[in-house]
C-alpha cells in the first residue's frame, strides 16, 4: 500500500464502487476476496481481504495494478 502511495481514502474507493473479482475459499483462515476499482485518482487498484469471525473487514493487501 505505501509503495505505490496509496492511503485509506484510495482503499475505501476500491472497496466500496470496486467489484469482487476473485474469491480464495481455500485458505484455512478464511475466505479471501480480491477486489477490484479505483481510487480517488482514478487508477486501477486491488484490495485482498478477509472477514474475520468478529465480523470486521481486514485488509491484508492493496496494491496498484501495474500498466
């Protein structure tokens, strides 16, 4: 996330008007998803997270697509 500049504005952007592109069920901590949008700039980003059983959304990754 610091690496390609993005801060939590960008990961909400992506989050909230982006779309699940890939589910990983196969992960014994829990399923995955890959969301895919944009952030407040209007670049392509993704955002790899997870519930976890107290309901709350983490974040493990979010990255910008690369060109």
């Amino acid at each position: 996330m610091s690496e390609d500049g993005l801060e939590a504005r960008d990961i909400e952007n992506i989050i909230l008007g982006g779309k699940v592109a890939r589910k990983f069920t196969r992960d014994p901590r829990g399923t995955r998803y890959e969301i895919v949008g944009k952030t407040t700039d209007d670049s392509s980003g993704d955002v790899v997270c997870r519930f976890l059983p107290s309901g709350i959304l983490l974040i493990i990754t979010a990255y910008l697509e690369e060109d």
